[in-house]
C-alpha cells in the first residue's frame, strides 16, 4: 500500500525546501574579530568577497560600543544612544564609564582573572561586577542604572549587530550566517562566548576559524603547491600575527594532493594544515601603549605644575578622563613612532586642569620594550616545538596585524630567521578576514571556489575522566596538542555495564603548571536495561559485553562530539534449517552431507529413533567396518556480533549556559534597545524634516509662482504656522515625541501641499491636454476610415447585387442553339474563351473587404464621444477659474483618460488580428484540400492512359 501523508505533512516539507533554498542562496559573513578592530567580508552571488564598509565608508571599524547618556530621563521601554567604532571612542573622553573597548579579551573569564584585572585597572571608571549564575564578567552601564549588568557577551552582540546591519546594507537582503576568527589559544569556553554573542542577534556560525589558519588559507586561495603524493615535497610557513592584544605564532603546511573525481578522472586540491602553535596571550600593541602610558603619567607627575598641585601617579591611573586621553593618544605616538623617529602630543587640562607636553623618541621606546621584544622568541619557538620543526626548516614568516609592523618587531624575527625569510606577502591587516570570507564562501551550500582542504589543529591536549566498575576512578587522554580536528572518529572501550557518565577535559597551560578545564559530560540512560536485553535476548555472556563510544573534536568549534555509542557482544548462532534442507528431509534425501556416495565395503545401516526423556531424536548414521565407533566430526559453532545502540545525553561543563529564559531575556533585551534605537533615528529624521520645512516655508513665501497660486489669507496663515513651528523646535520640540513633531510636521504640510498641487497642475496641464487632444484626433480619423471602407464595400456589394440579377434575367431569354459537329480544334477555342471571362471577373473584383464591422467600432466610438466631451466641459469649467483656486481638470484625469484612449485602440487592433490570422488559417486548408483534389484528378487521368 502506498504510503499517505497529511496536508501538514505536505505543507510543512514545501515550506523546509523552500527554507532550504533561501539559506543556500542567501549572504554569508566572515568576521575577522580583532582586539582593537573588527573587519568583516561579504560573500553573495554576484558580490565576491567585498569588504564590509562602516557607515563611514572606512574598511575596518575599532570594536568599541559607547552608551550616551541621554540628557533627560529616559521613558519606559527606551534606551539610551549607542555608537559604534570610532564615534564610541570619541565619546570616551566625556563618558569614560560608558564606552566599552577590548571586549574580546574578557571573553570567558571570570573576574579574578590577572588579565581581567589588567583590564579594570586601565580603565577606571568601567563598573565590571561578575554575573553570579556564569561566574563570567558583566558591566554597570551608569547610563541605564535601571537595568541589570551587561554582560561582555552582550555587548559584543550588539558589535556584531552593527557589522550585521552594515552588511545587509550592502547586499540588500538578511545575512544570518558567518566565520568568525578566534586566536588559538582560545578555550572552549571561550569559543562558547562567542558563538553565545553571535546567537544572541540572530547570527549562526558556520565555523570558527583560527587566526594563523584565515591567514594560510588566504594565502593559498592565489597559489598551488607541490602535490605530495607525485613525489613533491610540502612547504612549511609561519604565520606570525601580533595584534592589539596578543602575539600568535602558527606552522602551517601546504601541500597539493591529486585525489579521485568524479568518474574517472583525477583532480588537484591544495591542503592547509596547522601543525603547531605558539602564542603570548597579553604581548600586543595594547601592551606598547601601557609602557608610553605609564611614561607619560611619570613625566607628568615630575612637571611643577603637577608638583605644586600634589598630583600623584596613582591619582591619575584612577581618573577615568585623564586614562582615556592618555590611552587614546599613545596609541596615536606609538603608530607615529613605527615611521618615524620621535613623536610628540600635548593635553589640555590633562588632570587638575594642568597642561601637558609630551615627547618620546623612537630609541627611548625600544628601550622601554625590551623585555617585551624577547617574549616574541617564546611564542615562535613554542609553535616549532609543537609542530617538531626546527626553525631552519620554514620556508618563511609571513607577518599579519599591526603591531608586527613595529620595526623592533620585525629586527626580533630577521634575528631568528634572516631577513630573507621575513615576508610581507599578504595584506597585514585583511588577511585573516579575506580567508575567513573564503571558508564562509566554502561552508555555504550557494557558492562553488576553488577546492582547498583545512585542517585545524586541536591546540589543547584533552582526555576524559571516569569511574570504572570497581569505583576507581579513570582517566585516559584522547587528543594531544597536534591532533587535527579532521581526523578519523576515535573509538573507546568501556567495561562499564551499568549507566555511568564520562567527563571530558582540556588541559590549559597556566602559570601555575597545567590546569584541566572540563568541557562535556555525557551519561548513559539505558546502558543497564540494554546489557540486560543482550544476557536474556540474545545470550550473550555479561562479562563479553563492552560498551563503546565513538568520539571526535568537531571541525567546527574543536568540542567534544559523539558519533555513536553502543554495546555489543558476539554470541552463538543457532544452526539453522533452510527451506531446501525441509524440502530434502520430507523426501527422505536428508542433508547433503547425508548424500555422499556409499564407499566400497560400506553398508547401510538403517537408522533408529528412539524416543528420550528430553523427546529429542538421534539417529544412527551409515559407518563402515574400518571407522566402526569412531567419532564423526563436528564442526565448530559460528559466532555473529550483536550491536545495540545506547541513548545518552550530552551537557556542557566550565561556564555554565544561559538558561532558555534567560536567553530569550538577553535576545529581547538587545531587541527593545535595537527598536528604541530605530524609534530615535526616526525621532531625529522627523525633527530635521520640520526644521527643514520651516526654512522650505520661507523661500516658497518669496517665490513668485507660489505667491501667484496662493491668496493673502492663505500665505498669511502659513507665515504665522511656520514661524510658530521655528520657535518651537529650538525651544520645547528639541525634546518632544516622534508624534508630536510629526504631528507639527503634518500640519504645515497640508497648508503648503495644495498651493504646491496648483503650481504642479498648471505647469502640467498644457502638455497632457495636448496629448490627449492628439489622441482623439488619431482616433477620429481612424474611426472615419474604417466607416469610409465599410460603406464601399457595402456599396460594391449592393451594385455586384444589382448586375447578377440582370444576367440572370437575360440569360432566361435566350433559346438554345441547335448542336452542331465539334471540329478538331473547337476545344481549343472554347479554352481561350473560358479563360478571357475569368481574367474579366478579377479585374471587376472591387475594393478589400474591411477589417471590422459597425459593431466592432460601436464601443471605441461611443467612449470618444465620452471623453471629447468630457475634456470640452471641463476646459470650459477650469478657464473660468482664478490661478489660487484649487484645479478641477486634474493632470492625473486626464492621463488616464488618455492611456484609456488609446487602449481601446490597441484592443480592437488585435482583435482585427486574430480575426486575420484565424480567416488565413481556415483559407490555407481550403487551398490545401483543393490541391489534394487536383492531384487526385491528374492520379485518374494517367491511369486511365496507361488502360487505352
């Protein structure tokens, strides 16, 4: 019986095809999110990887978010202004505890964190405080007292929700998916924030990529490499990538591959692999800029003014202003410094209004950062550790961020490995986003690039941890520091046969030795019920049965994932009767080893049967006098393996989640401050428009033309109106709802738009009468043809009438002559006459029949008469009105009119054709079954020939 599915069933598998397609088609992101700044690429059919703009048309934005304290007290459900970018630093001299920079290296950490705590202190007036269900870090917006801390994961979202709405701007439709980059040295936690930010406005992940691999991977999309497997050896490059806030070193290897097509035949693909990292989580550009902060704050205390005030260095590390100057124009000295040899800046009321010059050379800066410049060996040399490389072996080092531009930098790294080996063959700054683009490009189902394997490496050693049967606990490691995350599914054995969870593990490097992060949990829910289902079901022995897990870290975000898990046995299999043997049983032949032929000196011997106490059956079987109580054979029993699946369940460890409701709570909460933003900007759009209307007032009133079109009343009203609206929004309208101002807006409006509709009517109204006039003239001629030809042709028809009924006539009086002898050539005379009659008959054929008909002409006439008559009245009734009254032949009126006009026109021009094309096709087969007859009579006649 064929299957039967419900409308429902129908509908809902149309609407997931259809959802299908839509994502396959639809933008994706790759987001290169840096410490300082943010860089995002979009991918869409027609659009390949084009650099995101900002609203400033800059190609990266500074990933800060700024909350503006509103001036007044905020209304319920409204929030405060938000910037973005650079316009949110700018706000950080006067709001320095509402502007939140550096998000990204908070994420995943509780409070306590020195890198947290490096954080506070450099930023003195943010309120961090930790949220108590996660444990992780929030911020007290002084703007918003009311609401409860944002946490980091919060406001990075919304730094993701501006690059999403920029993006959108671009492609002209919903971006929902992206790859993000993340440093490598990031945990599962830490991970897990970010895909929580992404979620939170509606972003899924397609991947997290590692920066050093965006890199390689961009760095590969222009090249190929030797292919490994026709005798070409690998190449090994370092990506070296120094940001704001922390300094990566990765070995990659690429290689090409030849591999199986489709069909028979082979392609080529390029492989990207990470074999090692190395990394130094705070040695960055933010780290530079400390080292000129704290030189600048020194100086600054040693100045008179700032000693006769009794400044001290820990009063201004605690001045959230003076920080934020401070900070800001480092990093400006330290970006002047990697081109130049000194740089300089001034403050202006730095702290206790005291002024301050400041001047550093570039000597004195490299001398500042010394102990920082050996910290860069640390991190190369732990990434060729890892990967088992000596340095001599790379190829080369190419740089990415910009703190590798500092030149000391780059001195540190040509002393490692030559200057020869250091390249700057990628775009330092694009790099990482380009390939993060790229993998998005890949992922999504839309778009087909160039073929292009990546392998990430799993950066962590990770096992797990247990309790085997005996209450012992366990643990085994699973995944080193090199383990790719490409690899095939590992397979665990367990001993356990009761429910049992398994923990697993990372193991995080830290100043106090190796420390192990737990990641996953997952528990059994049947393991018990199914070792009791293989003892009874199936027979297997309880100490044979194993249960076993099959584990591997996901390509996308390197957690923990199960494959499968189940349990299995090999047990007996019972030695079956096939349908052929009952078949031979019932006949008497037996198995075929009961068929073999009987040997010479052999007998048979009939077989007995007994009946037992069990009531089962043996039976003698034919022996032979040599092998007369020997054993027969056996063969041994076939074993089969039992496999049975277990349920389980899976919850993440570390930081805990956010529940479902708070979720929900976090994704409204972003949603109502996303909405109070649209309700400002449509606020402030509405202002201007009225403050731009009042000055539109002032040069219409001085117009001609509108004075022309007005009366004194009316300009007298829109004066006074418009006069009254100025006063008002600089006065109580600077703060008054989006309803009032376009209430005040509406009501100047409506004074000016029916002036405005008079000019507009005038200035139109000569043209489109006169299109109109030029239509009915077309018209009426057209309609006067026609009835000229139909009056011929009724005219031809009456007079052919009138001469056909003559000839009969005369015809009726004529007597028949008497038949005479025919002579050879009479025939040919009467052929000549025939013909000279139908040549006469063609010339007297008269004009063309016409095309339509009185009543096919009845409705286009009818409506020409209407109009002609309408516009005649209505010329008449507009003449007589003054140039300030309000129009009555309306533009609009009379274009319709006209598009009416000459559709009816069209109309009957194309019911003339079909009835040509349907006359012509019925006059063609006519014509055809005539020649078909002819043929036919000329077939006749020859065979008639062939008889005589």
């Amino acid at each position: 019986m064929a299957p039967t599915f419900s409308p429902k069933s129908v509908l809902l598998s149309l609407l997931f095809l259809f959802s299908t397609n839509v994502l396959a088609i639809s933008a994706v992101l790759g987001v290169d999110l840096g410490t300082e700044y943010i860089k995002a690429t979009l991918v869409k059919p027609g659009i390949p990887l084009e650099i995101v703009l900002t609203k400033d048309s800059r190609r990266k934005e500074t990933a800060a978010v700024a909350f503006k304290p509103s001036q007044h007290a905020l209304q319920s459900g409204s929030y405060p202004e938000r910037a973005y970018g650079s316009d949110a630093v700018a706000l950080a001299a006067r709001f320095p505890g509402d502007v939140y920079p550096n998000l990204k290296t908070l994420l995943g950490l509780p409070l306590d964190d020195s890198i947290a705590q490096e954080y506070a202190a450099r930023h003195p007036s943010l309120q961090l405080e930790t949220v108590k269900s996660r444990g992780t870090i929030a911020f007290k917006s002084k703007a918003i007292e009311k609401e409860e801390a944002w946490m980091v994961e919060e406001l990075l979202a919304m730094e993701f929700q501006s690059i999403q709405r920029n993006a959108e701007a671009v492609a002209g439709s919903d971006v929902r998916s992206a790859v993000v980059t993340v440093p490598p040295f990031y945990t599962t936690d830490e991970k897990r924030a970010v895909e929580l930010a992404c979620e939170l406005v509606g972003l899924k992940v397609l991947s997290l990529i590692s920066d050093g691999l965006a890199v390689g991977l961009n760095y590969a999309t222009s090249r190929t490499f030797p292919i490994v497997n026709e005798g070409g050896t690998p190449e090994h490059h370092m990506v070296f990538d120094m940001g704001a806030g922390s300094t990566k070193a990765t070995v990659l290897k690429f290689q090409g591959r030849t591999v199986k097509d489709v069909g028979k035949f082979n392609k080529t693909v390029q492989e990207v692999q990470v074999l090692g990292n190395g990394w130094d989580r705070t040695l960055g550009g933010d780290a530079f800029n400390y080292l000129i902060v704290d030189d600048m704050i020194s100086k600054f205390v040693e100045t008179s003014a700032a000693k006769k005030a009794a400044v001290t260095a820990e009063g201004v590390q605690k001045h959230g202003r003076a920080m934020a100057k401070l900070l800001k124009e480092a990093e400006r000295l330290r970006h002047i410094l990697s081109a130049n040899v000194d740089a300089s800046g001034s403050f202006e009321g730095l702290y206790e209004d005291i002024d301050f010059r400041y001047k550093v050379a570039r000597a004195d800066f490299e001398k500042m950062t010394e102990s920082h410049a050996e910290r860069v060996s640390v991190a190369v040399q732990k990434a060729l550790n890892v990967a088992e490389l000596d340095i001599t072996q790379l190829d080369s080092i190419i740089l990415h961020g910009g703190a590798s531009r500092t030149p000391f930098i780059q001195k540190q790294l040509e002393k490692l490995v030559g200057s020869d080996k250091v390249r700057g063959n990628v775009n330092s700054d694009e790099a990482a986003v380009f390939g993060a683009g790229f993998r998005a490009a890949e992922l999504s189902p839309g778009f087909r690039v160039k073929e292009i394997r990546v392998s990430e490496g799993a950066v962590y050693a990770a096992g797990m941890k247990w309790t085997n049967p005996n209450d012992k606990p366990q643990q085994q490691r699973l995944w080193t520091e090199r383990s790719l995350l490409t690899a095939a599914p590992k397979e665990v054995t367990f001993t356990n046969r009761d429910d049992f969870s398994v923990r697993f593990f990372q193991q995080i490097p830290s100043v106090n030795g190796v420390v192990e992060k737990e990641t996953k949990e997952i528990k059994t829910k049947n393991l018990t019920a199914t070792v009791a289902s293989l003892v009874e079901k199936h027979g297997c022995a309880e100490d044979g049965i194993q249960f076993k897990v099959q584990l591997r870290l996901g390509a996308e975000n390197g957690d923990v994932q199960v494959i499968k898990a189940f349990a299995e046995c090999e047990t007996e299999e019972a030695d079956k009767e096939g349908i052929i043997d009952g078949v031979k049983n019932l006949f008497g032949f037996g198995k075929n080893k009961d068929q073999k032929p009987l040997t010479d000196g052999e007998e048979t011997v009939e077989s007995e049967t007994a009946s037992t106490d069990a009531a089962t059956t043996s039976t003698e079987s034919t022996a032979t006098p040599s092998s007369s109580g020997s054993a027969e054979k056996v063969d041994p029993p076939k074993k089969r393996l039992v496999v049975v699946p277990v349920s389980y369940s899976t919850e993440n460890l570390g930081i805990a989640g956010l529940s479902k409701a708070d979720l929900s709570k976090a994704k409204d909460r972003l949603k109502a401050f996303e909405t109070s933003d649209k309700a400002r900007r449509l606020r402030e759009e509405t202002l201007n428009q009225l403050e731009g209307f009042t000055y539109k007032v002032r040069d219409l009133l001085d117009s001609d033309r509108f004075v022309a079109a007005s009366t004194s009343k009316e300009r007298a009203k829109l004066e006074s109106k418009a006069s009254d609206a100025s006063d008002w929004v600089y006065g109580e309208g600077a703060d008054a709802s989006h309803k009032e101002l376009k209430s005040r807006f509406k009501e100047l409006k409506d004074l000016v738009s029916p002036i405005e509709r008079r000019i507009e009517e005038s200035s139109k109204r000569p043209e489109v009468i006169k299109a109109l006039k030029g239509s009915l003239e077309q018209t009426n001629t057209w309609i006067n043809r026609i009835k000229e030809q139909i009056q011929e042709a009724e005219a031809f028809a009456s007079s052919a009438s009138a001469s056909a009924t003559s000839l009969t006539e005369a015809a009726s009086t004529v007597t028949e002559a008497p038949s005479q002898e025919t002579g050879d050539f009479d025939g040919l005379e009467d052929e000549q006459a025939t013909t000279s009659s139908t040549a006469t008959a063609e010339e007297d054929r008269g004009p063309a029949p016409p095309l339509y008909t009185l009543e096919d002409m009845k409705e286009l006439t009818e409506l020409y008469d209407s109009i002609l008559a309408w516009l005649e009245e209505k010329i008449v009734a507009q003449d007589k009105l003054p140039e300030t009254a309000n129009p009555v032949l309306l533009v609009k009126e009379i274009t319709e009119k006209t598009k009416k006009l000459e559709q009816a026109g069209v109309e009957l021009a194309m019911r003339s054709v079909k009835k040509f094309e349907s006359k012509f096709k019925k006059g063609g087969s006519s014509k055809k079954s005539s020649k078909a007859k002819k043929d036919d009579a000329k077939k006749e006649d020859a065979k008639k020939h062939d008889e005589l």
